[in-house]
C-alpha cells in the first residue's frame, strides 16, 4: 500500500514517537508499505512519522547512491525502536532533503560515525556501527522519530530565507509526483 506523505507543518512530523512491541500487529505489512511508499516517492529513507503514524520506525535503501558513494551498496535496513548509543565527535556537512520538505535542500552537520542499537524487521536486536554516508542518512530519519527535521539543523539566517518556501509546502504548494497530506 503507498501511504501519501506528511509535509512540513502537519503536526504528526513534530510528535515524538511511541515504540513498538514484537506483537505489534501488522508490522510486516507496515515495513513492506513504507518501503513501497518510499520507492513510489524516490526516497532513500523513510520515517512512520511521515506517512502519519507516530511509531518509532524508519526503513532506508541507499543503493540508489552507491554509484557515487559504493559504501552505500546494499544498504538497506528496517530500525524499529532505534537508539543512537555513540556519536563521534567528528562532523560533516552534507546537502540533505526531505520528502516532508521536497524541493529544499541544505547542508546539514552530521556525525561521522555511530552505533546503533534497533530491531530489525523479525524484531532481531542489532547492533550495529555506522560511517559515513550510512552514518547521515541514518540520522536523517532517526532525527523524525524526535520530531526533528533538517531545516532545523540549518543556520537561522538560511531557514529565514527560505521561510515563505516552507510556508508553501505546508499549504501544499508544491509539484510532486506523490500524494501528500498537509496540516
């Protein structure tokens, strides 16, 4: 099933979210939808947040950039109730976007390296160090499950400049070949 997807300004993107138990009832199909809306929409990444749901899960497949990037080859994951346990004082900066924000994109500053702990899919607990690309994209959608999105993290005076662009998204003012929902 493809969800439509929530943009900036709709309330479920700012809640944090509530963890999931193994019994969870229909997580499989869940997974398998967020992936499918997520491949509909041309993401890389994909929080439940984003397709309303407050539930502290997020799925990515990054092969779509391992051309440029070949450590991202094969990334493909399901984190259910993750944790960020370490960060590296390292940062880098990184142009990001969002399908909860299409059409922008900024530099954002990431940690180089964490460790993960999550569950996967059959609800396995996995943990797990991550670096680099693996590491941004990962944060990207870990910082949704807190109510946080990139445009947070960018300077003041760049968000400003781009505040009536954001206020358009939000009234849904915006071309995009997916299905979303505003506030």
């Amino acid at each position: 099933m493809i969800y439509p997807i929530y943009v900036i300004g709709h309330p479920v993107l700012r809640k944090k979210t509530e963890e999931l138990s193994a019994d969870f009832e229909g997580l499989h199909d869940l997974i398998d939808s967020m992936f499918e809306t997520m491949y509909a929409a041309n993401g890389v990444g994909l929080a439940a947040p984003q397709i309303g749901k407050s539930l502290r899960i997020f799925v990515v497949d990054a092969e779509v950039l391992a051309e440029d990037n070949p450590e991202l080859a094969g990334f493909k994951r399901v984190f259910i109730n993750p944790q960020i346990v370490e960060r590296s004082a390292d940062l880098i900066s990184w142009e990001e976007g969002c399908l909860s924000i299409p059409s922008i994109h900024e530099n954002v500053k990431r940690n180089t390296r964490l460790v993960m702990e999550y569950y996967d899919r059959d609800f396995n607990f996995v943990s797990e160090t991550l670096d680099g690309f693996k590491a941004i994209v990962v944060q990207h959608e870990y910082d949704h499950l807190d109510g946080v999105l990139f445009t947070d993290k960018i300077h003041p005076i760049r968000k400003k400049f781009l505040r009536s662009k954001i206020h358009d998204i939000g009234k849904g003012k915006i071309g995009v070949d997916y299905k979303i929902v505003t506030a």
